[in-house]
C-alpha cells in the first residue's frame, strides 16, 4: 500500500484529492494500466474505504464520498493521510429489478437508456442500487424515468 498526505480539495461539490506522481505511478503499475477507471481501496485517517481512481481536466483524482470524509473527521482544506492500492475485487452493481421493469415498461425511456455511455447507465444503476428505503427507491425510478425522457434534471445531471 502506499500512503502519502494531500489537502482535500474541492470541484464544484466534488470534495477530492490529488495523488503524488509515485504514489499513481505505483498504482498504474499495480492495476497494469493508466487509462481508464482504476478501482481502488485503502484508508483514509486510518478508516477502509473502496473508491475509484478517475481522470478528469488532466488529472488523477481520488474523489472523497461522504463516508470517507466523514470517517476521516476532515473537511474540504484539511489535509488527510491517505493508504491506497489497486483494488483487483470485481465490483458488481446489481440493475434494480424494479428500476429494470420501469425502463422495460417505458419504449422511448428504453431507447434512451439503450443510447447512453455505459458510464452513464451505469451511474443510474449503482443510483438506485444504493438507495436504503422502497419509498425513495419508487421516488428516485419515476425521476430517472423523467430524466430519460428528457422532462427532467435529475442526479446533477441535465436531461439527455
């Protein structure tokens, strides 16, 4: 694992780090790779937490999710220690079978669906997958439902 310390910084409201040229060299090496997506895993302040490396305006960022930085008892400016190594688990991301239906169920939002990035079809799945109750679950389908029609902004994202 290697460990280095970085002031969290923040894009928009994308609270992140940046990782030492061979902290991410190592990294690359370890995943046998440096394009693309890196899953990763190691602590943050002493606390585990499994993350993905992306790329984004020219430069490898470890964004920090909510439990990470509030498991790390930091904020956006304060600087954290950082453990991290390519994470070889394969991670599965579960098409919530009502979600499924929905789409299913609606041609044009099928279609729409159908034509997105993977990235993007894949960041509404994992949406909905990570939802705790059935209420915001069947709440959170109509709007994705909306959004794939194009009558609606939803997950920080303008219609397709």
């Amino acid at each position: 694992m290697q460990s280095f310390k970085a002031k969290i910084d923040i894009i928009g409201i994308n609270p992140f780090v940046l990782l030492p040229e061979k902290v991410l060299n190592a990294v690359f090496k370890q995943a046998q790779k440096d394009k693309g997506p890196i899953p990763v895993k190691g602590k943050i302040n002493g606390h585990n937490f499994i993350q993905t490396l992306v790329k984004y305006k020219g430069e490898w960022r470890l964004y920090i999710n909510g439990p990470m930085l509030k498991a790390s008892d930091k904020t956006v400016g304060n600087s954290v220690n950082i453990g991290i190594e390519f994470d070889p688990e394969e991670r599965k991301i579960i098409f919530h079978p009502k979600l499924k239906a929905a789409i299913d169920k609606n041609k044009k939002a099928k279609i729409v669906f159908n034509s997105l990035a993977p990235s993007l079809q894949k960041e509404i799945i994992r949406y909905i997958a990570n939802l705790k109750t059935e209420e915001t679950i069947e709440k959170n389908i109509k709007l994705a439902v909306q959004f794939l029609l194009g009558k609606q902004r939803w997950i920080g994202r303008d219609r397709p």
